[in-house]
C-alpha cells in the first residue's frame, strides 16, 4: 500500500510539473512573438528603387519583395502567383536582400547571382532594401475592364473580349500578355452554357463537365495568371484572349476528382458587364524587325498569339515579308479565327495559311476533308504536316524566323524537329502562355 501510495504521489506531481512546463512554455512563447512583433513586425522599411527618392516605398519587414512592390501597384510580372515557378518576377537587389536561395540559384548563373539578380518572390524583407527595376516595368499598370463578349470559339476555348476605357488604353506590343487577378468566386459549368453555343455541348456532355460546382469562394491567396493577347496595338482600347478551359485531367474517359484551374474556370464564368482586374504589358515573345521570311507554328488555344502578330505584320505594319501560318486544330468545328486569316490570304500574296486536322470528324469528311492517307499535309499533326510540305523544301532552314505556340505537346515536338534541321534556337520565338 505504502509503495502504491508514493507512486501515486509521484504520478499526480510529474502530471502537475508537464502542465507547469507546458504552461510556461505557452507564456514564453507568446513573450517571444509579442516581442518580435513589437521589434520587426510592424517595423516600416524602405523599398530604394533604382536610387530615386519619388520611387521610395514604405513596407514592412516579414513580407517579400514581390508583396511589398505589388502592394504599392508596381506590377512585377508574376504570373504564377509568387510559386517560384514562372521564373519572370526577376529584379536586380543591390543591397539588403540576404542570401539567395536555392529556387533562385537554380534560375540564374553565378554571374547574374553575382550581380544582385533575384526572384522578388523568394526575396524576403528584412531591412532597407535597394533594388533595380527596368523603366517599362514601372510602366506596367492595373486596370479594370468590362467585358463585351466571352463566347466559346472551339469546344473547350473561349475567345474572351474585355473593353477598357479609352483614357486607361495601355501602350502594349504585338505578342505581349496581360496577367488577370482572380478574385474569390463560387461557380457552377451550367451557368456557363449561356456563352457556349449548343454546337459544342456534346464534348462538354461525353465527358460530364455540366452540373459541376468550383468553389473558391473562400478567401484565396493572390491568384495572377498570364494569357497573351490575341488583339494586336490598333485595336487600341479593346482586349482579345483565347483561353482554354483547364478540366482535371480526362482517364479513360472519366474526369479525374481534381481541381480544376482557378484562373482559367474565373474566366469561363465571366459573362457580359462583369468587371475584371488586369495588369501588364508585359512580354518577350515580340516581333524581331528585320527582312527575314516568318513561319508561324501555332496550335489551339495558342491562336492568339498568331493572330496579334499576324493581324499587326499585315494590318498595321503592311508588311512584305513572306509570312506562312501554320494552324493545327482538331477538327474544322474547333478552328479559331478560320475567316480572317483566310481574307488576309485573299488581300496578301505574302501571307500563307495552312490549316491541319489532327481529328477530323466524320462530317468533315463528308465537306471533303481528306484522310491522312490522302493528303497528310492536310490531316496529321501540324508539325509533321509542316515538315512534308514546307521545311524538308527550304533551303536554309536556319535563315527563317519560327514563332511558336500552343500545347506542350505541340511546342516540345515543333521545337525538336527545328533543332534536327539546324535551327538555332535565337531563330525562334517559343510562347508558352498561349494555351
């Protein structure tokens, strides 16, 4: 008895020091955090941009410097959302920005590492901070648009018209994109019939894609996506996309239970009158001006970018380059803007236009549309199709410009049949953000 009574004893004062300790390190902790708090959190620190003191920004410690310059409306290119993924929210620290880290020594050389080069959303605050930005990125503005239209132009693309205000109309490059701010949002993929004509609802209902609800209501993390523009500079206040829809992925014909994309599902969801939070320009895949034949490469969703080039060469610029498109599609019914291009074939003895079907239905067949045993130019992949009929009869592969964009697939197969005939990679010019 006595030995069960001090075990006991033992039992009740070890129970009673754990909750001491975990008491004190409670108090303890919340000390730590008031503390720090009341020294670094709500410390003010200045963002030195480019040594001008009307460019000075006032932040505070803790957030990155990709929070703390959106937050002040200089819009960094960030079209992944600060995810260390897009690799184009690249500035130049020059004092005060710490180590970099490993996401950032992955992206650039030792030399640029030298030279301050850093991803803005891997750089976090921790004091003053000096930093370099390129003029035209302090160009780069927010704005809000309406939307005029937001019409499917193929089963799973919407062409996506967004109208400005005349005083707000942005100076932007054939090629550019723009990056949309997705706000919280609950929708349901019947609303969206509304915008889809009837003649695309059957791929929608194979597959099961009505009736689907995507909640994102609840308060999310900032969203940004780029998309590039498949209006050209002389549509001046007026705003043209094509998006594809981004479903979960499709396994032996069932939708996978997967989320679908935030950004491209927001845009699905926009119907007439609706406002949209935009930002840029921004770009790299521009026009390189010189004399040079061109040869477009684009597939689905990537038609804006062919266009906005296209539509800028011939009807802005009246170019006298050969210019020859290249559009795959999978069938007729999914071709995006089929009428202009082939008016600016009728109007241009120098532009080309070549459309492929890699899936051509049975009705397009029944229009005369050939098999691939008749005529693989006109029904295969479109990179293939272009090989058989163009790049085997060029002489000097490596003397021609090469836009591209579209698919994964289709970018990764267009790029490797450029290299096995020579062309160096600066003799093209790869999009990604187009489908």
């Amino acid at each position: 008895m006595v030995v069960l009574y001090f075990l006991f004893i033992s039992l009740k004062l070890s129970f009673f020091a754990i909750i001491a300790f975990a008491f004190i390190g409670v108090v303890l902790s919340g000390m730590i955090l008031l503390t720090r708090n009341k020294l670094v959190g709500n410390k003010p620190c200045q963002i030195i941009i480019n040594e001008d003191p009307d460019l000075t920004k006032i932040t505070k410690v803790g957030s990155t410097l990709l929070e703390g310059l959106l937050s002040h409306g200089i819009a960094i290119p960030s079209p992944c959302g600060g995810k260390a993924t897009c690799k184009q929210c690249k500035v130049v620290v020059k004092e005060g920005g710490g180590e970099p880290l490993e996401t950032e020594k992955s992206t650039f050389t030792p030399h640029e590492i030298k030279e301050g080069w850093r991803l803005s959303c891997q750089c976090k605050i921790k004091g003053d901070i000096k930093v370099h930005i390129p003029g035209e990125l302090l160009e780069v503005k927010e704005l809000i648009g309406t939307v005029k239209s937001n019409e499917n132009v193929a089963s799973f693309i919407k062409e996506l018209v967004v109208e400005v205000p005349v005083e707000e109309t942005i100076d932007y490059k054939s090629g550019g994109y723009l990056q949309f701010h997705v706000p919280s949002y609950k929708t349901n993929t019947n609303d969206w019939k509304e915008t889809i004509d009837p003649i695309y609802y059957p791929e929608w209902e194979k597959y099961g894609l009505f009736g689907v609800t995507i909640d994102n209501s609840k308060p999310i993390e900032s969203v940004i996506r780029a998309y590039s523009m498949a209006s050209y500079p002389d549509e001046k206040n007026v705003l043209k996309f094509t998006v594809r829809i981004a479903t979960p992925p499709i396994i032996k014909g069932k939708v996978a239970n997967k989320p679908w994309g935030i950004c491209s599902s927001y845009i699905f969801s926009l119907k007439p009158n609706d406002q949209v939070k935009l930002s840029g320009p921004y770009g790299e895949s521009f026009m390189i001006d010189d004399n040079r034949e061109l040869v477009f490469l684009i597939g689905g969703a990537g038609a804006s970018f062919g266009r906005s080039h296209i539509m800028h060469l011939f009807l802005t610029e009246n170019t006298k380059r050969k210019v020859t498109l290249w559009y795959g599609a999978r069938s007729l019914k999914e071709n995006i803007y089929e009428n202009e291009f082939e008016d600016l074939a009728k109007k241009y003895d120098n532009f080309t236009y070549h459309l492929v079907l890699s899936e051509p239905s049975k009705e397009d067949h029944d229009k005369g549309w050939p098999t691939k045993d008749e005529d693989p130019t006109k029904t295969n992949f479109v990179f293939k199709a272009f090989e058989l009929a163009q790049l085997k009869n060029i002489e000097e592969p490596d003397e021609v410009l090469y836009y591209v964009c579209g698919p994964p697939m289709h970018n990764a197969s267009v790029m490797k049949l450029l290299d096995d005939y020579g062309v160096p990679r600066e003799n093209i010019v790869l999009d990604d953000f187009g489908s």
